[in-house]
C-alpha cells in the first residue's frame, strides 16, 4: 500500500539524525502547539501541551528512557531497601535552579510536600496518599544528597509514578510560590527558565546557562539535555490547516501532526517528515453487561468479524501495526504472548451468532466526529460487522457526550482511544475493575483484578511478566475489550533546523535540537 511515500518517510525518519552535523548555538526554534496551557504549574490544572512544555523547565529524580525503562535524571543513583518499602535517592553534585540556588534534598522535600498537600490540587496526588495506591509514609533528608521515600508496602509501580510524563513531579525551587504560597511561575532545573507566557498566543523559554547536562546519551525524556537555541517560542496555533500552511511557509519550525498528512507534508519544499509508533490505545469498548453482549458468544463474534490488517492498514495508511494486547508492542514487556489475537473469520462469527440465537436487533457502535481517528474506524468497524450479520448502527455524539457516556457505562459498543501509559500495570489499570466500584471499568473478572494488584506489588521481573502474560490470555478468552492498534506518531519540521528526534511519547524535545541557518 503507497510503497513509494512509504519508503520516502522511512527515508526521512533515517536521515533525521544523519547527516552529521556540528550543532549551532543560538536562535530561535518556534514549535506550534494545538492549544494554549492552562497553568504553568506542573501537575495542576495540565494538559498535553502543557506537560510537553514544562518538562523543558523542571525535572524529576528520575526520567524515562525510550525503551520506557527508568534512568536517573536529578538522582545520581537511587536504591531499595530490603524489605522494598524505602528508596534512596543520591542526589547529582552541582545542579542549579534557574535562579542560581543550588538543589539539596530539602528542596525535593518541599516539592513533594507540596503536590501532596490538598491546597496544591495536584491531579496525581491519589497514586501516594494510600487513596488510589501507594502510600508514601514519610519523605526524610539524612543530608543534603539524600532523600529517603518510606513507603507503607512494596510497591512495584512507585519508580514509574515519579517519572510520569503526565502528572510529572519535577523539582522546584519555593520562589515558585509566593510568600503567601500562591504559584507564581516554576522555577525548575531544567535546560529551559519559563521566561513569558502571552495568553492565546506564545509560552517563551530561555536557555539555561547554568545547566548542568548528564553525561549519558539523550534516550526518551533520560540522558543528556543539551540546550543549543537561545529559545524556545511555543506558538498556540489550534487549527491543524494553519499549522501545516505555517510550516511550509517556513514560519512555524515543527508540528506533531497526522499519519493523513503525510502525502501533503513529503512534498514539501524544505520540510522533513518522521513517524514511529506511539503508546496510546485504540480500542473498540464492549459493555459487557448489556443483554446481549454479555454473552461472551456474540463478543468472540465480534472480534473474529474484524479484519484488524485491513482496518489498522486503512486507518493508519500503512504506517500502524495491529496490537491484540494492552501492552504496546514497543514495550518490553510485549513478549510473542501478547501477539495472540482473534484469528479474521466470518465464517466463526456467523456460526457464533446462530449459536448465541442473534435476533438481528440492533448494535449500536458510539463515535463522534470531532476525533476523526475514531470516527474512521467506527466506520470501518461497523462495514465489518454488518458482513457477517450484525444490525450495526452508528450512534453519533459530541465527544463530550461520548466521554460521558464512557465513564457512566451507557453504551454497547464504543471506538475508543486511551491516552498513553509506560507500565503494563497501568495500561491494564486503565479497565480493569469493578462496575459497581467504576462505572467506566471495562473488564471486571475478579481473577483479573487480583491479578492487577499483584503486579503493583511484585518485585520480580520474571513473576509480574508472568502475570502480563495470564491477564492478556484470560483477555483474549474473556473479550471485554477489543485491542486494535497503537497509535503511530507523526512529526514535521523545517530544514531549518537539525537534531529533531521523534519518540514513542509523542512529545516533541527542544532539548538537542539546533538552528541551521
């Protein structure tokens, strides 16, 4: 399919980091983004645009690789105890705010305390105050290169929790706050100071000329963070046509885009193209508690009525890999196990829906057309099931009504796409659960559910990729949810500039990144 624009992005994506070049200092990168933050205060009131831009300006102890394995970043190195209660954090010589102050351990302390106190309305607070899992005991400083994070119970997930990319839990500096403890702007450690933020226009950063790179090479959010430009406008451009006319016209210098835009960006005068695969999840849900989908006959009927090639190949443009599994396939922890799926086969559907004593009444599938992703693919879902019998009829929404929906149950079928997670238990956190106690649980098996919770407790790498496995198998018998496809990811940018890489989190890096001319 399209072998020949194919092979020139695959062409693209290679020569992104070639051509060998001596990065310049100095300049101006300008990135648009789909829409303005909404608070420069890490964690609190955030969005995608907003994590991606402030994880420029602060830094956490520890930081995710590309390969979604965990490195140090403001740690030098870091320990467990024992019994796998404690963690300890020796912390890196040198580093400064960007107000000159030097970091000690009492400053990750007063960082901490304060995403953890209710006034701060830290989103992520629930994942260490015991609520939603893990509890924190006590945040201790032994000296000013240590930090000590005493847990109530071992947890497998709390290295994961501190280098999350969303609710990041970056290191400030108290002039964050005034002296009244109102936010004012974060002062991090970053490669980039937070220097103006124009509201509905431009989020500005300044290079850090105190900043103290690690030695390790860049990998995902870990590694060295040089910084070359002088800075960084973060331009608010919220329609996707403007964004592309900017960037070919030279006054925008990159943009995450999508796979649809691929044929008009490749022909391009002067811009690059890169794809690779994503994290986030495109799934089709099922309400297993409805009549008649709670007969697991007409749910393998479904999924064994979907082409997953066809719809993944159609939907992506060839550029998507079809994933049976809640685990990623970029993930390490997708062993061959997770490549078992639902065979194509119209012949079984039909022949489990006669056994099921299908009716032909109705099969509403949700989708909205705000988010065309989902849209296609309800699309393409529903010719599916028609073929081989069902009364598939599509239900259009408004996205917000369709989130609605997906958190209080109400539907039969929706398309559906969840937002990245870097751990297999927080991916199968994602649905796994009870209705009763979350109506937007999707899969309620209570083996499942022990099974979740062992692996937010098992140390073992063997034994939790184990509990991997069995979860994916009793998911594939059970069918509660239909994977289909991680999301590949699409990036273009202006042979102005040089160093751009793209990763699997879907977050562009100013970091690295130099002006040509």
């Amino acid at each position: 399919m399209k072998l020949g624009w194919l092979a020139a992005v695959a062409a693209f994506a290679c020569l992104a980091p070639a051509a060998a070049q001596e990065p310049k200092a100095g300049g101006e990168l300008r990135i648009a983004i789909s829409g303005d933050i909404t608070s420069s205060e890490p964690g609190v009131r955030r969005s995608g645009d907003a994590d991606t831009i402030l994880h420029h300006v602060v830094e956490a102890l520890v930081a995710y690789r590309e390969d979604l394995s965990i490195a140090p970043m403001l740690a030098e190195s870091y320990s467990t105890s024992p019994d796998g209660r404690s963690y300890i954090f020796k912390l890196r010589d040198g580093i400064t705010f960007h107000n000159g102050a030097p970091m000690t351990s009492a400053d990750v302390k007063w960082s901490w305390d304060r995403m953890l106190d209710p006034a701060t309305r830290w989103q992520c607070r629930g994942w260490y105050d015991g609520t939603q899992d893990m509890k924190i005991e006590a945040i201790e400083t032994p000296d000013p290169k240590t930090v000590v994070f005493r847990l109530a119970a071992p947890s497998a997930l709390f290295l994961h929790y501190v280098a999350n990319i969303q609710c990041m839990t970056g290191v400030l500096h108290r002039d964050s706050v005034n002296a009244s403890g109102e936010w004012i702007k974060p002062i991090g450690t970053g490669p980039f100071a937070f220097t103006e933020w124009r509201k509905n226009s431009f989020i500005l950063l300044g290079k850090f000329s105190g900043y103290k790179p690690r030695s390790e090479p860049m990998s995902g959010y870990a590694g060295a963070r040089n910084a070359y430009v002088d800075q960084v406008r973060w331009m608010v451009v919220p329609d996707d046509a403007t964004r592309r006319t900017g960037l070919r016209a030279g006054q925008i210098d990159w943009i995450v885009t999508d796979v649809g835009d691929i044929v008009e960006l490749r022909g391009a005068k002067g811009v690059k193209v890169a794809t690779t695969q994503g994290l986030s999840w495109n799934v089709l849900l099922i309400q297993t508690r409805d009549p008649l989908l709670s007969d697991p006959r007409i749910r393998k009927a479904i999924a064994h009525a979907i082409d997953l090639k066809t719809l993944v190949a159609n939907r992506t443009d060839g550029l998507g890999q079809p994933n049976p599994s809640a685990i990623p396939s970029t993930s390490g922890s997708h062993t061959p196990a997770h490549d078992q799926g639902y065979a194509y086969d119209p012949a079984l559907a039909r022949k489990l829906l006669k056994e099921a004593g299908y009716d032909g009444r109705p099969v509403k599938l949700q989708t909205s057309q705000k988010l065309v992703h989902l849209y296609d693919s309800a699309i393409i879902l529903q010719a599916m099931l028609k073929q081989v019998g069902f009364n598939a009829e599509l239900e259009m929404l408004e996205w917000a009504t369709q989130l609605d929906r997906y958190s209080k149950g109400n539907f039969q079928l929706q398309s559906f796409r969840f937002t990245a997670r870097f751990e297999p238990s927080l991916n199968y956190k994602t649905f796994v659960g009870s209705k009763d106690v979350d109506a937007d649980s999707q899969w309620e098996d209570k083996r499942a559910i022990e099974l979740l919770l062992a692996s937010a407790t098992e140390l073992d790498p063997a034994r939790r990729q184990a509990i991997f496995d069995e979860m994916h198998q009793r998911m594939i018998e059970q069918v509660p949810i239909i994977s289909l496809y991680n999301t590949p990811l699409v990036e273009a940018s202006t042979d102005r500039i040089a160093g751009t890489e793209i990763t699997s989190f879907g977050k562009t890096r100013a970091w690295g990144v130099w002006i040509n001319r």
